[in-house]
C-alpha cells in the first residue's frame, strides 16, 4: 500500500516529501495510521550528522495513531485502536525484560523481521527502514515521518480514546523519558532540589517528573530566557541563565551552597554533562539523558565522587513501556501533566526541516507533525 514520507538522504541534506510502499502486517505486525510525530533533538542528531545512520531512510519515532489492521497472531491490538509507538522493542523474555528493564532488551532482533522478508518500507524498490546503533548492538530505525507506521505489536501501546492524539504522541519520547528520568532512573524524593539542565521537550517533561515526585526546589537552566519563562509554568521555582552566568556557581547560590540532591543533563554536550554532576550535594545523583555526539568524552574529578554523589546514564527513562505510556496518559487525563502547553507549533510533512531550524535557534518545546 502506498504512504506519504519524509525521506532523509544524508547529513545536512534537506527532507523530501516523497510517496512510499509499505508493505502488509506480517503475524505479529500492526499497521496504524499514524496522526501525529514530534520532532525530537535525536531526529536533528541523525538529521545533522551527528548520529550515524543509514541513508535513504525516514527518521522520526515520537509517534500516536489508530491500529488500521493487524497481522494474524496479534493478540493485544485490534483495529482501531489509539496507540502510542515505542522506539525501542522488546522481547518480553529475555533476563533484561524479565528484571523490569525492557528498554535494555538484549533480543531486539525478535521484534524485527527477519532478513529474508521483504522490507517494511521501500521508496523506488530501496529499502528505507534505516539501520542504527543502539546500546552497541544494531537495530532498525523506528519510522515516525510517515503517515502509515508498520510495526511490531510489541511497539504499540494501547491508550484510551479521550486523549488527543497530537498530545498522546509526546508520551512516545519526550514525556516517558523526560517524566520516567526523575521517578523511575533517578528515583526524585519528596522535598528534594533539582536542577534540570536544557528545558526542551524531554527537559520539560523531566521538570514535570520532578514536580510530581513532589520536589521542592526545581531549578531550570538554560540559554534562552523565553524557554526558561517557559519552564516556570510547567513547574520550575528558578531560572539560570547559563548564557550569563556561571550555571554551577548559581545553582549552588540557590541551593545556600550545598548543590542540588538531583540533577538531570538533557542536551548532550560535554560541558553541561560536566556542570550536572557538578552542581551536586554530597550523596546527589546526576542523570544524563541527553544524546551525545560519537567521540565526545567529559572530565570529572573523581575526588568529587567520594562524596557519594552518583553518575547515572538513562535510556527512555528507564521505562516499562506498556505500563508507563497508558498511566502517563491518564495522568493528562486527570489534569496532572501538562501536555496542551508542550505542543509549539503543529506542522505538515514538509516543514520537518524548518522545525529543526527553530529548535536550534531556542523557539520551541516540541513541533509536531500533523497529518490527516
């Protein structure tokens, strides 16, 4: 069947809008007609070059649709369906999973079809799953800039019909990882500080986390003073402006001295990964969850760790996806977490590009692509 695709040709290029085949549900496979994708920071990492990824290929992965068919031996999903896309499969078997740990799957591969099948999509007969690499091991690139999605039934999780698809589709990236940092990775006690640095749609979503684990002190920080005013009514208590001053030296001020119990990096770069695990107290925990550009390497005193402050990696927040995703729903339902304000601006297909411009430039939470 046909499709309407943003099709990626390389780094730096600019996206085509381009009619694509997808091809029909294998056993275990759902189609869903997607309606909405955010456009996260990752999408403009493999978009610029800094995350290797195959090309052609159609990137995007922040996706919420209604199930149009399924394959013979889906048993959890039926057509018509409100689902949101994980981009991470898993097994549901393996140790990892077993443990409560399936974003660290260990047997992606089960959830992927197998080499001598035909692909799930193809522009002008080429392949365009794209392939990258995913905690050392090689996955497929889970499709989100397309307006028909052909996945594993276990990459779907149902939702209720009340809540809007466009903001259903935030849970997908920004909210489980950003929510799921604070109170599954990083465990955010009641009455602690926290400094959240980068204030993006994951940075927001970690703020919102926090909020809801009850801290008492959030502490945004950021280079852009219109994403930092944002911050606020999404539940920050201060803004640090690390264009202006020194971030570590302001969020110890804040903090009379002592630094944050929490901190949470969600850029990516070597310098704020640094100032996070800096501007901790003694017995803190700095969580990165930002993507990190191939070769970069930060410098931390290990003197600094003596104080048993701890460093900690996330991966879409440590989440247990088909659990998370429908209670991070319901709590938009019920008025909880802010999702309607997340939202900057909705696009069409073509205007992927132009969202990656304005995310650079500090315009945006999150753009999401609408379609029809």
């Amino acid at each position: 069947m046909k499709a309407q695709a943003a099709i990626y040709h390389g780094p730096k290029q600019s996206l085509t809008v381009e009619e694509i085949d997808v091809d029909s549900p294998m056993a275990h496979e759902v189609l869903i007609s997607n309606a909405a994708c955010g456009v996260c920071h990752s999408d403009l990492h493999f978009a610029s070059g800094a995350y290797p990824v195959s090309a052609p290929c159609i990137l995007g992965h922040e996706s919420a649709g209604v199930v149009e068919a399924v394959g013979s031996a889906v048993t959890t999903l039926r057509p018509g369906d409100h689902v949101v896309a994980f981009n991470i499969s898993a097994c549901g078997i393996c140790d990892l999973c077993m443990a409560g740990h399936p974003v660290l799957c260990a047997n992606q591969h089960l959830t992927q079809r197998p080499q001598d099948a035909a692909p799930r999509y193809s522009w002008k007969g080429r392949d365009v799953t794209g392939q990258i690499m995913h905690l050392g091991r090689a996955r497929q690139f889970p499709v989100g800039f397309a307006n028909r999605l052909l996945m594993h039934e276990r990459c779907a999780v149902r939702i209720a019909h009340d809540i809007p698809l466009e903001r259903a589709a935030l849970i997908g990236c920004a909210v489980i990882t950003g929510v799921g940092a604070a109170v599954n990775s990083a465990r955010v006690t009641p009455g602690a500080s926290v400094a959240v640095f980068g204030t993006g749609g994951v940075g927001i979503a970690v703020i919102q986390g926090a909020r809801l684990a009850g801290a008492g002190r959030i502490i945004a920080v950021d280079i852009f003073d219109a994403k930092l005013e944002a911050a606020r009514r999404f539940g920050a208590t201060d803004a640090v402006n690390a264009a202006r001053t020194d971030a570590v030296a302001e969020v110890r001020r804040l903090t009379a001295g002592t630094g944050v119990d929490f901190s949470f990096e969600a850029i990516g770069t070597k310098k704020t990964i640094e100032q996070c695990f800096e501007c901790l107290a003694l017995g803190g925990t700095a969580a990165i969850i930002g993507g990190v550009a191939a070769g970069i390497r930060m410098e931390l005193d290990p003197n600094f760790l003596k104080g048993e402050r701890r460093l900690i990696g996330v991966t879409m927040g440590s989440a247990r996806y088909q659990l998370d995703i429908p209670r991070y729903a319901e709590l938009y339902l019920r008025g909880r977490l802010n999702l309607d304000d997340m939202i900057s601006r909705r696009i069409a297909l073509g205007g992927i590009d132009d969202a990656f411009r304005a995310m650079q430039a500090g315009e945006l939470i999150r753009a999401v692509v609408m379609f029809e």
